[in-house]
C-alpha cells in the first residue's frame, strides 16, 4: 500500500513524431557548400537520423535507459545549430520539430526552430532523471543517497532548460516550456530531495532536533510547490491532485518537524514545551488527514501509524508534566520556532558539451565557432546588467513600502479588514479558519460521540458473556448438586486457546474450598468459589464503567462551554474583527498645515505610479529575453568571414540599446517615486494619527483575543478526549477479549465435567447390575449344588493312553460338580494344600468326585461335556482341545490341575489364557475387571486406528492470540463424514491430517 511518507511524483517525458532530418538538410549543404562537401557530411547526418528514430520507437517503451541517447542527440543538435540555419526563411533549412505536451499529450506544438527541438530534448532529460529517483529501492541508505543525487540533477536541468534553451522558443510558447511551468519542475524536484535527504536522516539516527530541520525545511519546500501550482498561468494545466499532493506534503512534514521537536525537548526536559509542541502537532495532524483524503483512499490509511505515535508521545508527555513536573504548558504561539536546514541544491548539468563531437568538422571553420561563443558571452553580459538594475529597482520599491506600511494604511483607511486587524490577531484567526473553526470542533465531538458508543457497544458485550456464563453455571450446579465442581480459571488466557483446554481440564480428585461433616463440598462454599472466578472481571467492567460516567460528565461540560460561545467563535474572522475596532480617519478639526484629502490623494496617485514602473520592469525584462532569443547571428557570421567579426558585433550589440535606455530611465522615475512617496506617508502619518489608532486597535482586540484563547482551550479539551477515548476503545477492547476467554473456557470445563458425571453414573449403574447379577448366580449355585455321594476309587490314569477309558460302572456325579468341566487332581499330583480336601475355586467344598480325572464315556464312547457355572454371562465353556500324546494345559486355578483332553468326536474352541479355558473362574473376573464395560469401551477406542482427514475449508482463527485455526475436515475413508477440528500451527486448505481421535468434534466459531 502507498504511504503518505514515501511517495513522490515523476514528469513524464514529451513525446514526438517521426521527422525526416537528412535530406533537407543534405539540401541546404548541396547549395552552399557543393557536392563534395555534401557526401562527407552524409555519415553524420545518416547517423543523427537513425538516433532520432530510435528515440521516436523508444516512446512506446519504458524511458529509464533513454538519459544516454537524449544527450547525445542533444549534442548533435548543438552540431547542427552551429552550421545550419534552419529556420521558414528563404535561403535556411526548413524543418518543423513536433512535440506534444508532456502534462495534455493532447496539446501538440510544432515549430522551426531548432531550440524547440533541443528544449524538447532536455527536458525529457530532466522527467528520466526523475523516473530514475522513482525508481531506485529507497529503503536503503544507499538507494535513499541516490535517489536524492538524481532529483538535483533533474532540478539543474530544469533549471538549465528555463535559463537556456526554453527561453528561445518562438511564441506562443508550449506551458510546459515556459518559465512558471519549469520552475514549479524544478521547485518540485529539490523538495523531494530535500525530503529524501530527511529519510536519510532517520536510517542514520541523526538527533531528533536535527531531524526537525530537515523536516521543517521540506515542508516550506513544498508549501512554495503548492503555490507556485495556483498560479493563474498554469493552474488549469496539471491535475488537482498535483496541488493536493504538495499540500498534504507540505502539511505532513510541519507535523513530523513538530514531532521530532517535541522528542528533542523531551530529552532536554523540557516537558512544557514538549506538551505545547505535540498538541500543535496534533491538531494538525486533523488537517493533514482531510488533504490526504484528497489525494486518495490509501494515503489516508497510511497516516494512522503517524497519528497513534502522535497520540501516544502526547498522553505520556501530559501524564508525566501532570503528575511529575507540574509545569505550565506556554501557548504554542511562545514555542521558539522551527528553523529549516537546506541541503540540497540544483546540480547543473555537466555533460551537454559539444566540444568533443566531430561532426561537420569541415563545413564550418572553428573561427566562425569562436566568434559565436564571443558574441554571445557578451550579449550574456549586456542581459546580466539590465536585469541586475532592474531588480535593484523592484527591491528597492519593496524595502520603501514595507517601512511606510504601504499599501496597509490606505487600506485601512478604506475599511479593509485584513488592515485594520493587528498582525499578528490576523494570524490567529486565519490560523483558525484555515483548520475549520467550530465545524473542525464539531467534526472532533462527532467523533468523540462514535468512540463512545463503541465503547459502550464493547462494555455490553463484556457483560452479556459474563451474565451468560453465570447463568450456565448456575443451570448445571442446579442439575448436578454436589458432584458440580468446576476448577477456577487462570485470570490472564495468555496460552491461547490451546491452553485455554489443557488449563480448563476438570480435576474431580482435586479437594474442594469447603466440606461439609461427611466430606462432601458445601454447596453455599461451591457457590462463593464459582462467583469469585470472575470479580476481578466485573471489577474492571465497573470501572470501566465509571470512567465512562466521568468521562461523559466532563464531555457535558465541554460541550455547553462549547454551544455558549459558538457564536463568538463564528464571528472569529477579519471581517468580524474589524467590526469591533476603531477605524482609520480623519481627525475631526485638522491642526497641521497638511490637509488629509490632499495627502491622501498624492499618496494613492504615487503609489499608482510605482505600480506602473514596476509593470514596465516586467514587460523590459520580457523584452530582455526575447531579444535574446532571437538574436540568432550564425548565419550573419558564416556569411561575413572572421575579418568582419568586430563590426557585425558592434552593430548586432547596438539593438539592445533602446533597451539599455528604457531601463535606466524606469529606474530613474522609480527613485523620484519613492522619494515622494516617503514624504507623503509621512505626512499621513502626521495627519491621520496613526500611532493612537494602532494603539486603540490593540486595546480593542483584547475581548478577541479573550475569545481565541477560549476557542483553543476548548480545542485542546475535545483532543484530549478523543485521543482519552481512543485509548479507552482500546483497553475496553481487551477486556472484551478477556471476558471471552474467559467465557469460552469455562463452557469447555463445564462440557468435559458433564461428560465426566455422566460417565462415573453410567458405571455406577452398570456396576450395581453386574453385582446384583453376580449375587443371583452365586445363590442360584449354592441351592443347586448337592454333595456328591462317594464312590469306588479307581488308580490314576496314565498321561500317555491314546484313548480315555470308559467311566466306572456305578452312579456319575452331576454335571455342575465338575469346575469348568475339569475335573480335579489325582490324589498322587496333590501337595500343598490342593489336594482333595481344599477348597474349589469358586469358594465352596466340594467333596472329591466318584470317578478318574480324566474320566471319558465308557467303551470308547463320547466323553461328557461338563457345563461351567461361573458368573460371567452363565455361559458353557468347553475345555479346549489337546493333540493326542500330549498332557493337557496346567489349570491356574488349582495347585496341579489340568485339563481333561477332550473326546476323539468334540470340538474344542479356542481358549482364553486361564489354563486352557474360555473365561476364567467368577472371583478373578472381578479381580480383573473384565465386568467393566467402560473399560471395554475404552480400550477399543484405544485399539481404533489413526484416520486420515482433508482439510475442506478454513473457518477461521480463534484462541487468546489467534494461533489456533479452526478447519472443517472430511475423512479419506469416508467421503460422505464432515466435522469441525481444531489446528495449532499452520495449516491450508488440502492439507492432510492425522486424528488420533474421530469422535469428538470442536465448538464453532462465535
């Protein structure tokens, strides 16, 4: 984006046509020097006409790389002038050089006369030059340097052009050449160096009073841009924003030199000064910001950054005069003024002579070329005299009417306003005007009235978050009574919105403030803890608040200061003034010898006289300058020989003359005048008693000057609250963010505690009905297990038969006897309290069974199928089965047990790892928490794989400071599957993100 501080303006070069140069001039050289002389001078003048041509194709392009063939065509030029005349005359070379307006490309202008042509060419040197300095990187030092080298050699150019070749332009006279145009070009170009040489300064950290000298001197620069820009002659040629640009300049930098001063008296301690020169700054800075809008959109965006230093510089420099100097802040009128320090100047041109090119070398003898450089030298001399007593005359003229207050005083004695009011009370209240008067003053309180209700605006939103979290809090404590215990909240969310999460995880083990007897939190205490979060919230909201309520009553004061002395600030103009003091005239009884009418009348007809003289200085000067650029005497000179020289001078310097004796005669009359003039204002003074009147004017404008003081005290007390509201808007601001931090966190503990009661409720139900479940199976167990009545004892079966033998004969035991359908361990296998007589697993004595451990059905029959009876599910589980030859699995359960092999005809399914079984016994699944269906849950959440996801679209940033984005994702391994997440870090649409988790998704955005 363009700033303000930076940006500068280019010319724009002067475009052309193609023209034909060779054959004409090949012509003239035919007829008067012969063919010989023709044919030599061919080269040449095939190699100007192809410089020309490549200059005419180069218009379409960029000019950067142009400086170099301009100038060399320009000496060319001069290589041409010297030798051929060219000119509609009969006998010259006749050529007509087109050119268009470089400011209206519409506006084209045609002339024979080479030193259009080479005007042309010059000034398209200087508007490169000034491309150039555009375009160099001037964020350096070095670019800076050389940007400032290249605008003063486009100011010595300019200077040159208007000095030299634009001054022998045939009338009427293109506005781009003439002499206002390329002044205003060249007052241009040493303001932006002046300004370059000021940014140089500032990467050099030069002290601040220097900064504001080089400040200062840029802003009267391009005050005199400004105004050389209205002057009648060229005020309709270029663009309004030319004008509003220079001012906005000229405004900017009277702001910076004040800023940089005030940092200087900051470091002299001198606060005082420092408050008074920032205030002015300041107020300023509304008017820069209004011309800047004039100039364009980004211009004015650009001075924010300014305006807030500005701002801040001036409250803490009213902060530290109110509570640490206590000195009184002066008028700014009794500031010691800023003086301007010029470093820059106009770099004549060093590479336009011609001397060492070769063209044409033998169609004109170097006597001829020597007489010409003598003649005009002394044609030069004769110009530099008469116009040296001409501006005698015009300074002299100047000096006299300043000492007799002139034309003042008639005016005044006319009931002119802006003569009858004091200087410097006509200062005071141009001032005023120039800023807006009370409009400038209702513009600050309309704005002053915006911050305001923003602010409150803001205030508002605090609360409403505040209110809603108290509300919400409130809601969930009355749904979950004890068990709402939320963690409190850090005040400053400085983590972001990252943190934020990690701080408001909710700690259920964490002990509360308060218990009641039995160790559960007491609600009043929970209550008191959960208000308390936010106090010192609503404490700044309060203050908040209260500043605002004192901040209004001031402003109330302020404005009916303001509504009861607009009208007098209204009548705050040299014709209101004027109004109110005595007026200049003429006494009532004459007591001198001088009669008033007749001074007066002598006085208005003198000074009509010397307004005459100095008009016919000005149009002798015109005549000056345009007898020298007519006095073209090369082809008298070719034409005479080198023994004629002297006396073709004489008689060529004799024309100036009449000239030389209109100007000695102008100054003449003009000393006469002044003589006379003196006398008579004298006289007036006498007559008219001048000294009393100015002393009674003095007096009178003492209840205007009254009102003046009242209108800046009343402009300063409206820029200080808006520059208090400004700030104001700001911290109010981050108390808005706060609260929502605030807010937002304490809605993200309040879900995570309800998902955490929700969950310890649903195991607490799922626990009591695995227990009541469990009991009724153990009870069902105990009433359906009888004692198994003894049997035969048979010997132990061997681990290797390859097949089980049939059952005893006699009564089998039940089904349910056996645990898990294994039976127990041999009597031989028994040791360590695990034989027969301990206890089974399940916690009962069973009796030992009437049958071998590995019993199978008799006869090789199918072996029986034991059911488990245990309290998980009340399902059967099958022992697993064993290969052949093998002994079966250790039972964990029992000291030596194993499991019986199953039958050649079952099939076993696969086990668990509990010796061989599917589940184990009812005691160790409670001891393992294999009843636990949340932890069931969990581990197979646990188990689910990390899934793939695309991000669709950025929603936005969110957190403290922004640096969590929030994004809309769709899984890779469903398409059809879109849900809200939360990134910390970087991240961009197509992006491809890793979720270890796919469940939960984020809150949205408010």
């Amino acid at each position: 984006m363009p700033s303000a501080q930076h940006v500068m303006l280019a010319i724009h070069v002067k475009r052309t046509e193609a023209l034909e140069l060779k054959n004409p001039i090949m012509s003239y050289i035919r007829e008067q020097y012969g063919d010989r002389d023709a044919e030599d001078a061919l080269d040449d003048l095939a190699a100007i006409q192809n410089l020309r041509n490549e200059l005419v194709n180069a218009q379409t392009g960029s000019q950067m790389g142009a400086k170099d063939s301009y100038i060399k065509y320009f000496k060319c030029l001069t290589s041409i002038e010297t030798r051929f005349p060219i000119s509609n005359e009969k006998g010259n070379v006749k050529l007509s050089f087109p050119w268009s307006d470089a400011f209206r490309p519409s506006k084209k202008t045609s002339q024979a006369n080479i030193h259009f042509e080479k005007a042309a060419v010059l000034f398209n040197v200087a508007a490169v030059l000034s491309q150039q300095a555009l375009q160099v990187e001037r964020g350096t030092p070095e670019g800076v340097t050389q940007a400032c080298k290249l605008f003063q050699e486009a100011s010595g150019m300019f200077a040159h052009l208007k000095e030299g070749e634009a001054s022998k332009v045939d009338s009427p006279r293109p506005v781009d050449l003439s002499p206002e145009c390329l002044t205003v070009m060249d007052k241009l170009m040493l303001a932006q160096a002046q300004e370059c040489v000021y940014h140089k300064a500032v990467m050099d950290k030069k002290s601040p009073g220097t900064l504001a000298r080089l400040a200062k001197q840029a802003a009267g620069m391009y005050a005199e841009v400004a105004g050389a820009l209205n002057q009648p002659s060229i005020m309709q040629h270029f663009e309004r924003s030319w004008v509003a640009h220079t001012q906005m300049k000229a405004a900017l930098y009277e702001v910076n030199a004040l800023m940089e001063q005030g940092r200087q008296y900051n470091g002299d301690t001198k606060i005082a000064l420092e408050v008074a020169t920032l205030s002015e700054a300041f107020t300023r800075m509304q008017s820069v910001k209004a011309l800047a809008k004039a100039v364009g959109k980004e211009m004015a965006e650009s001075l924010k950054g300014t305006e807030e230093v500005l701002s801040l510089a001036l409250t803490k420099a009213q902060k530290d005069n109110n509570t640490v100097y206590l000195e009184r802040v002066p008028a700014f009128a009794d500031v010691p003024p800023i003086v301007g320090a010029v470093l820059v100047k106009a770099v004549p041109p060093a590479s336009l002579d011609a001397s060492g090119e070769n063209l044409f070398a033998g169609l004109i003898p170097d006597s001829s070329a020597k007489a010409l450089s003598k003649y005009t030298d002394m044609v030069d001399g004769v110009g530099r005299e008469l116009l040296g007593k001409l501006a005698g005359a015009t300074d002299a003229a100047r000096l006299a009417l300043k000492q007799a207050e002139l034309p003042d005083l008639l005016e005044a004695l006319d009931g002119s306003a802006a003569a009858s009011v004091p200087e410097g009370l006509l200062r005071d209240m141009e001032e005023v005007s120039s800023i807006g008067g009370t409009q400038h003053l209702r513009e600050i309180l309309q704005e002053m009235g915006e911050l305001r209700r923003h602010v409150d605006a803001d205030l508002a939103a605090c609360q409403a978050a505040l209110d809603e979290e108290a509300q919400a809090d409130a809601a969930a404590r009355s749904a979950y009574g004890d068990e709402w215990r939320v963690p409190q909240v850090r005040r400053a969310a400085r983590g972001g919105l990252g943190a934020a999460r990690r701080r408001a995880r909710p700690v259920l083990g964490r002990r509360a403030p308060a218990a009641a007897p039995g160790g559960s939190p007491r609600p009043a205490a929970r209550a008191r803890q959960s208000a308390t979060l936010a106090k010192h919230l609503w404490e700044k909201l309060h203050s908040y608040r209260s500043t605002m309520a004192q901040a209004g009553e001031s402003d109330g004061k302020v404005i009916q200061r303001l509504n009861a002395n607009e009208a007098a600030f209204a009548a705050l103009t040299p014709d209101a003034a004027a109004a109110q003091l005595p007026r200049l005239q003429a006494p009532m009884v004459v007591t001198g010898p001088a009669d008033p009418a007749v001074v007066v009348a002598s006085l208005r007809r003198n000074m009509e006289a010397l307004n005459q003289l100095s008009n016919e200085r000005a149009g002798l000067e015109e005549a000056l300058k345009d007898a020298k650029a007519r006095d073209n005497i090369l082809p008298k000179l070719m034409a005479a020989g080198s023994a004629a020289t002297d006396a073709l001078f004489e008689r060529e310097l004799a024309k100036y003359g009449p000239l030389r004796a209109d100007v000695d005669a102008n100054v003449a009359r003009n000393d006469e005048l002044l003589g006379a003039i003196a006398r008579d204002a004298q006289a007036f003074r006498s007559v008219f008693e001048v000294a009393a009147w100015r002393a009674g004017a003095e007096a009178a404008a003492g209840g205007i000057r009254g009102t003046l003081k009242t209108y800046r005290e009343v402009l300063d007390h409206l820029s200080e609250g808006l520059r208090f509201y400004m700030s104001l808007q700001e911290a109010v601001k981050q108390h808005q963010q706060q609260c929502s931090d605030y807010a937002y966190t304490r809605a993200l503990q309040r879900d995570d505690l309800k998902q955490e009661l929700e969950r310890r409720r649903r195991e607490g139900r799922e626990a009591k009905a695995a227990a009541a479940a469990a009991a009724q199976q153990q009870m069902a167990y105990m009433h359906l297990s009888p004692a198994a009545p003894p049997g035969p004892t048979y010997p132990p079966h061997p681990l290797q038969t390859p097949h089980a033998a049939a059952p005893p004969p006699g009564p089998q035991p039940p089904a349910h006897m056996s645990y898990g359908g294994a039976p127990p361990p041999p009597a031989h296998h028994a040791g360590g309290g695990g034989g027969y007589g301990g206890p089974a697993p399940g916690g009962y004595a069973q009796p030992p069974p009437a049958y071998p451990p590995y019993g199978s059905a008799g006869g090789g029959g199918p072996a029986v199928q034991q059911p488990y009876h245990g309290a998980y599910h009340g399902q059967q589980q099958p022992p697993p089965a064993h290969t052949q030859q093998q002994p079966a699995a250790p039972n964990p359960y029992a000291p030596y047990g194993q499991a019986a092999p199953p039958g050649p005809q079952q099939q076993a399914p696969q086990g668990g790892g509990y010796g061989g079984y599917g589940q184990p016994p009812p005691g160790q699944q409670q001891q393992r928490g294999w009843s636990d269906p949340a932890r069931q849950r969990q581990q197979a959440k646990m188990d689910q794989p990390a899934k793939l996801a695309i991000v669709m679209k950025v929603i936005g940033r969110t957190g403290s400071r922004g640096q969590v984005t929030q994004v809309r994702v769709k899984f890779l391994d469903d398409q059809n599957r879109l849900i809200m997440r939360n990134v910390k870090g970087p991240v961009r649409e197509g992006d491809i993100l890793t979720l270890l988790e796919s469940e939960r998704e984020a809150r949205r955005l408010r």
